[in-house]
C-alpha cells in the first residue's frame, strides 16, 4: 500500500510554501535572460582565488582539525573576530554573546524556533524580506503588519504593532530587502526605546549595512540598544537580536553568519542547533578566518562597494531613460535592490510571463507581504547583471511595462474624448 503522504505531514507545514525567488531562478537558466530577480552578489566577484589559498593554508596546517567536529558555539577564532568587529562598533560582547551559524537564514530560524508558539504574532515591515516569512511560517507564526515610508517602518504603525502584543519585532533597518529602504536614525531610536518600553524583543537582519555606497553610516539597532543600556564594563545584555552573514560580503556559498544576542539567548540557541545541524561547517568557519584575519575583507568590501554603486546608478538612470510615466522607485543608498511601483491598473505577478518572453526577469512584490499585499509592486537586483545587462534588460521591462499600459492609456484618453 502507498502512504498517503500529504495527509502525514504535520500541521505547520500547511503555511510553508516554495520561496518565490528560488522558483524564478530555475525559469531563468535559459540563455539570454537577463535576470534582475536573485539577491545574488556578482559572480565576476566572488573571491575564488582568495577561498583557494586560504583553503590550501587551513588543510595544510591544521586539515585534521578542520575536518573534525566543532563547537557549536562556532569556531573561537572566528568568534574573537566578530567580537573585535563589535567593539569597533562601540558594542561590548564576549564569547557567551556570539553563535556562528549555518548562513543568515538559520538566524531567522532559530530565533522563531526558541519565541513562537502556534499562534504568536510578529510585527513584520510591510513590504519584507520573504525568507523571513518562509522561516516563521514553519512555526505557524500570525503578523502584525508595519506600513513603511522613505525613511523606514512608520512609527505610528510600530506603535499599533507593539499594542497587539508580538512576541518579537523583525526588520532589516538598513538597505531593506525588498525595498532598499534605510530606516532614519530618530526612527531606530524610537524603536528601540518603544520596543525596550513594551519588554518586546526585536531581531535585527542586517546583512546589507557594509554596502553602502552614499550617506552617512548609521549604528546598528544592537549599537543604539547597546548604548542605551550597556555600562563601560559589561557585556551585552540588552532586547536586540542581531543577525549578521559573510553571504553578500564573501559569497553565499559559504552559508555562514552569526548571531550576537544576550547569553541567555545565545545558550537556548546553542542548545536547538544542536538538533538541528551540531555545528556549523567547522572547515568553512576556518577558511573563512583565514581570508579576512589580515584585512583582506575590508580590502575586498571597498572593491563591491565601488561596482555596485556604478551598476545602481547605471539602473536608475536606465529606468529614468525607458520606464513610462506612472512608474516609480526607490533610490537606496546602498544594498542591493531596487523596489518599483507600477500604476495600480498593472499586476506585477501577471507581467512576469510577459517579461520572460521579452528575456528579462524579475520578483513580483506580492509574496514580500505579509498581510494585504500590493500587486502592482516588483523588486530589482543591480548587484548580480553586468552593466551591458543592466542597460538591455531595464530596456526590455521598459517595453514591457509601456505595452502593458497602452490599452489603460488608450481607454482614458478615449473617456476624456467622449461628449
């Protein structure tokens, strides 16, 4: 007899459903699509050479330490240097702060994991990261949706979350994926008094803020928080939960990030991975040192921030030359996206077949939201098309978008021309 095996899984698999990205990508593996859809860094970029060196170094001096099994709190060294890396940022922290983990997303994880119950709320931006969604979901979480505006999630809507009672506030403050957004300083000030106020954690995704490629830098919701309530002397033991990754910076194969949270939080944490993967690959975590001990990262950052910033600006100045009149977007400061706006008579999700005929792709804004969606939005990625891509694909979408809009146009211009 064969299993009936939909009817075996268990109930929270009902909310989970396939990442919208990772479907698009398999759509876009013909030759000649030109992909805007992917959070992908440039692959030209991604540093083979340093990764092969650095690896022959680990296996050739300590390979039979590398090979074997690891804390899981993370490998020391590596631990030492996102210590360091925090004092820098005027945060305080030590060894029982920190937990390497499996790339950004196994933050996500379990952080829902140890908070939510079947059930629980979490106040979400609206429009927000999807992955984040597909992470909560499998812990049947409910959301209390943020509205945001240029300079981030809204107070007034944070306010109105904070009220209903989530079990945690999630945002990605600076760079915002999907929308490019970052969020003001007096913003992160008040979100983090608001949210310290009403004893409501708040996880912070921030695996965009070294890609900045205009403005002034802003502190981290870890560093306001840690300002707020950290003395001189002791370690961080605040209401933040900070995610950081190597994924955008190194290269997203690598799958490696870290958490940096109070101790408390960080045990629970130790204790789920453990059941989850044991640690974090022990070798990656070693290569990974071994690359960016000596400054190689900082080196290697500058170089990103310098060919992203052409390709950002070559796409808005694309859009403004073959976008038609109605659409508009955001000009982020720095990330890796682009969020666009089309007339509320267009569907995002219903141009996206169109635009694959036409050889460009890009991510309906539909699967971004959390509550009541807006499906005349789509995001676009500048960091992984190279800049003659850049220029021929946003000239495509273009074409696509006008053609969309022609019978909409004619029939008002025919309205306004009946007696």
């Amino acid at each position: 007899m064969d299993i009936p095996w939909e009817e075996r899984f268990a109930c929270r698999m009902e909310g989970v459903t396939s990442s919208a990205i990772r479907e698009l990508l398999k759509a876009v593996q013909q030759p000649g699509v030109i992909s805007f859809g992917g959070g992908m860094p440039a692959s030209e970029l991604l540093p083979a050479e340093a990764v092969r060196e650095a690896s022959h170094r680990v296996l050739t001096e300590r390979g039979h330490y590398a090979l074997q099994y690891g804390l899981t709190e993370g490998y020391p060294p590596l631990q030492a240097w996102i210590i360091e890396y925090m004092a820098r940022q005027g945060i305080i922290i030590d060894e029982s702060n920190v937990l390497i983990i499996s790339g950004g997303q196994q933050g996500l994880d379990l952080t829902a994991r140890l908070l939510l119950n079947p059930g629980d709320r979490v106040a979400v931006e609206s429009p927000t990261f999807l992955g984040a969604l597909q992470a909560f979901n499998a812990y049947q979480a409910a959301y209390v949706p943020m509205p945001m505006d240029d300079e981030g999630l809204e107070i007034e809507s944070l306010e109105a979350a904070l009220a209903a009672g989530p079990c945690f506030v999630y945002t990605i403050p600076t760079f915002q994926n999907p929308s490019g957004v970052t969020l003001s300083q007096e913003r992160r000030q008040a979100l983090v008094e608001l949210a310290a106020r009403a004893g409501v954690p708040i996880l912070e995704d921030d695996p965009y803020s070294q890609l900045r490629y205009e403005g002034e830098h802003l502190p981290s919701l870890l560093a306001v928080d840690a300002s707020r309530c950290q003395s001189a002397s002791d370690v961080y033991q605040g209401n933040v939960i900070h995610v950081g990754s190597f994924s955008k910076l190194l290269g997203p194969g690598l799958r490696l990030g870290w958490v940096v949270a109070p101790a408390v939080v960080i045990r629970r944490m130790v204790q789920a991975k453990q059941g989850i993967d044991v640690h974090t690959n022990l070798y990656t975590q070693m290569v990974v040192h071994e690359m960016i001990q000596d400054g190689f990262l900082e080196q290697h950052v500058a170089r990103l921030r310098v060919v992203y910033r052409e390709r950002r600006d070559l796409m808005l100045a694309a859009m403004a030359r073959y976008f038609p009149p109605g659409v508009s977007w955001t000009r982020p400061q720095g990330g890796l996206f682009l969020w666009v706006t089309l007339p509320p008579s267009l569907n995002a999700g219903e141009l996206l077949g169109e635009a694959l005929c036409h050889q460009v792709a890009f991510v309906p804004g539909t699967p971004f939201y959390a509550g009541e969606c807006s499906p005349h939005t789509l995001r676009l990625n500048f960091s992984y098309p190279r800049p003659e891509q850049i220029e021929t694909g946003i000239q495509r979408l273009g074409e696509v978008l006008a053609q969309a809009l022609e019978p909409a146009v004619f029939a008002i211009e025919h309205e306004i021309a009946s007696p």
